[in-house]
C-alpha cells in the first residue's frame, strides 16, 4: 500500500514580498524627488566633497562642533530626573515673570525704607534665595579655575573628585 503524502498548504502571503517592499519603496523615492537628488549628489560627489570638507575646515566651525560635543557630554552627565525639575523650574519662573512685572506697573510708588527693611525680614524671600546664592557660589568657585582642556575634563574622572 502506498505511504500518505503529507502535504501542507502554505499560508497565504499578508504583508508584501522584500521585492515589491523595495519597488514600492524606489516608487515613492522617485515621486518625492529623492532619486534624483540622491544622483545628482554622487554625479558631483567631487564638488560637494570638497565643499563639505573647506567648510568643516574652518577654525569657527570647528568651534562648533567641538563646543556642540561638549555641551552634550556635559548634558549626559546631569540625571535625566534632575535635569527635568531643573527645566520645570526655570519654565515656572519665566510664567512667574509677566504678573510680578504687571504688579509694578501698577504700584508705581517705590517701597521706601519700611518696604525695603520688610523684605530684610521676609523669610519666604530668603528661603527662595538660598538656592540662587548656592550656585552662584559654585558657579563663581568654578569660574575662578583655571581653564582646562575639554578632552582632559572628559577623560573619565569627573571635575569634582
């Protein structure tokens, strides 16, 4: 007696083939003009090369890029958590900003010697104080240092050790 034939009926494709995911893909390319740019492109390689590398070449635009790297080595060391109430903070004081201005406008009448010893004694004052004190006691301790090289600052260790 002859053996069964097993026979399994293939699934019916669901999404597109690699093939026509790639002629689908050149066919918007070609239709938003990204073809042709892209040709013209490696038609003059020569001339944009050269460009790119006179213009990368200049001692500003070195500047930048090596002042671009080192403010984002210096964002990557601050905790993402802390850089966000940092970034709150800030927002909340630039919204604080238009009514305190408003409120001047409007007492036009300058404090005197009373309002001026009120404020002296305005412990909610000083308490939203100390925090700006503190860093610009760090950040004067960290200006009066002597200037580093940017690669030495990054070799590892951090400037506070």
């Amino acid at each position: 007696m002859a053996e069964r034939i097993k026979f399994q009926v293939p699934p019916t494709p669901i999404e597109p083939t690699a093939r026509e995911a790639m002629d689908e893909l050149i066919e918007n390319l070609h239709q938003h003009g990204f073809l042709r740019l892209a040709n013209d492109l490696v038609k003059s390689n020569s001339e944009v090369g050269k460009i790119l590398v006179s213009g990368l070449n200049q001692p500003g635009t070195q500047n930048a890029l090596q002042n671009l790297s080192l403010l984002m080595m210096t964002l990557g060391s601050v905790p993402p958590e802390r850089f966000n109430h940092l970034l709150l903070a800030v927002r909340d004081a630039a919204m604080a900003v238009r009514p305190a201005q408003e409120q001047e406008r409007q007492e036009k009448a300058a404090p005197g010697i009373r309002g001026i010893i009120r404020l002296l004694r305005d412990e909610e004052l000083w308490r939203g104080l100390r925090p700006i004190f503190a860093a610009l006691k760090v950040f004067s301790q960290q200006i009066e240092r002597e200037e580093q090289k940017p690669i030495t600052r990054f070799s590892g260790k951090s400037s506070r050790e």
